[in-house]
C-alpha cells in the first residue's frame, strides 16, 4: 500500500483482520467533525478484530504511514 492510502474506513463492514507485517499504519476517528489521529501501528502490530468480535463497523479509519512492500 502506498503511503497516505486508506486500508479501512470508519463505518465500513469487513470480515478482515490485518497484520501489519512492514511499515506504519495510523488510526483515525471523526470528532467533531474532524479526522484526529488516535493509535499508531508499526510492524508487527494488528488491527480489525473488534469489529469482527463485535460484528460492528469499523470503528476508526486506518491508513498507512510508509510505503508497504507485500
């Protein structure tokens, strides 16, 4: 994934958990009306799995940071 591309969305169903095996990756939520920075992923992290325990939407957007290289 390229650097600034969007892996989830805030709000979007998905029955994908992530490895984030390279890289970085932050998360986002909307507050007030404004995207704010709230968690910071680095290699060996992983995201996704309270909206699949939950059977929820995503709660926070997650983009990358750096170039990803799979």
């Amino acid at each position: 994934m390229e650097a600034g591309s969007y892996i989830c969305k805030e709000g979007d169903s998905s029955t994908n958990f992530y490895l984030l095996i390279e890289g970085e990756a932050c998360a986002q939520k909307l507050l007030e009306g404004v995207n704010k920075n709230v968690m910071d992923y680095k290699s060996g992290d992983y995201f996704g799995e309270l909206a699949l325990l939950n059977n929820q939407p995503r709660a926070a957007s997650i983009y990358a940071k750096v170039l990803f290289l799979w």
